[in-house]
C-alpha cells in the first residue's frame, strides 16, 4: 500500500485559510502530492488548478471566496461534526472523545484548534500507518461525500480537495443528496417562545447518525465509525 503521510498534510493545508504564508506554501504542497503519487494523476491536475487559481486571484478575492465557501452555511463546513450532530448537546461529548483518540496517538491540539475540523482530521490520519488512515478516513466518507457534493453544486475548485481524500481513503467521490442550508433569515431565527422548552439547535437533528470512538482490538487502531 502506498504511502500516504505527505498527500494527507498537504490536503490538510490547502483546505486552511488561504493566507499569505498558505499561497506561498503552494508549491511545495503540491509537489509533495506529485511526488507520493497516492493521489490519482487526474485529481492532482484539479490541485494543482486549484493551487494556481489561489496565486493568481487577489488575495483579498481568494479569502474572502474562502469564508463564504466555509464559514456561511452548514452543507459545506469542514467541521464534520456539524454534518452529524449540528448544534445539538450532542457535539460536546464527541469532541471530547476524539480529543482523547488523538491524545492516545500522541497528537495534541493547540487551544484554537477544533478536533472535528477536516483538516486536523487529515493531520491525525497522516500520523496512523497507510492500512489504518485509510479505514479511519473511510468511516466518514459519507460525510466527505455530502460535502464534496454541495462544493460541487456550487462549482468550488475545492471539491477536488475532498475528492482526493475520499479516494485515499479507498472510496469514490460521487454526488450524493445532502441538505441544503437554510435562508440566513431562518437559520437565525429566534424559536417561539415555550416552544417545547428548546431552541432548535438543542435537539438531535431527526435524520443524523451519531459518530462514535471506537477502540479497535489493536492497540494503535483507533477510528470514528457512523
């Protein structure tokens, strides 16, 4: 099985904000992914276009792109938390339990960090031997899925980011049905008052399946399974 410990990193930063220091890391980001060659050739032709277009659009265009694709709407946020338990009291103790899984690996997060984000996902998986990152990314492929599907409704270049990880992760980048965010006048809109004594953000969402840490017999196996 090939390795996949610098194409995992790399795919890690192209999905962080694209600052300065990112756009000039771009080069060597996506020559460490030609070199690897785990990504297959045709998906690291839409990096490396994705890789060009952040150099050449103004900087200001690139991050402002950046948040509206991932900061404004739940269908296409990098936290894959948010794709399974919302807002719901649910999220706090999964992010405990994953915290603890990548402590177990020795892997340690600042305190800005949050522990669902794809890209600390991506960073945790490239510290695992190829077998184990493959089957850790492949437990939430479905989630991967639904986000690559609403980047591609909305023609984002950073579709072939998720696409290239699903595929490491042994699965097909396929459009799937996903939710589609509300109307931002909706989304925050305040409940009616003592309606069922909850705010809409405090149930667990009808239709998601809880993600789990799950222990597996070997000792340096660790995974989050749906």
């Amino acid at each position: 099985m090939k390795n996949t410990r610098y194409s995992l990193r790399a795919l890690a930063r192209l999905l962080a904000y694209p600052d300065a220091q990112l756009r000039s890391d771009l080069a060597p980001l996506i020559a460490a992914i030609d070199e690897e060659a785990a990504v297959p050739a045709a998906r690291r032709a839409e990096l490396r276009a994705l890789a060009a277009d952040l150099v050449r659009r103004d900087p200001l265009e690139v991050e402002a792109r950046y948040v509206e694709t991932f900061d404004r709407g739940r269908a296409t946020s990098l936290h894959l938390f948010e794709h399974v338990h919302g807002d719901s009291r649910d999220r706090g103790p999964a992010m405990i339990d994953l915290v603890q899984t990548y402590e177990k690996a020795g892997l340690y997060l600042g305190p800005e960090e949050l522990p669902d984000h794809l890209g600390v996902v991506l960073e945790f998986a490239s510290t695992q031997p190829p077998a184990l990152a493959k089957a850790f990314l492949g437990e939430v492929a479905h989630i991967l899925n639904a986000i690559f599907s609403a980047l591609l409704k909305r023609e984002s270049p950073y579709a072939a980011v998720v696409a290239a990880v699903l595929e490491l992760a042994g699965q097909k980048a396929e459009a799937v049905p996903f939710k589609a965010d509300e109307a931002l006048d909706e989304a925050w809109a305040e409940p009616e008052a003592f309606d069922g004594c909850a705010t809409r953000g405090q149930n667990r969402p009808g239709q998601a399946q809880p993600i789990h840490i799950v222990r597996q017999k070997s000792n340096a196996s660790q995974g989050v399974a749906a």
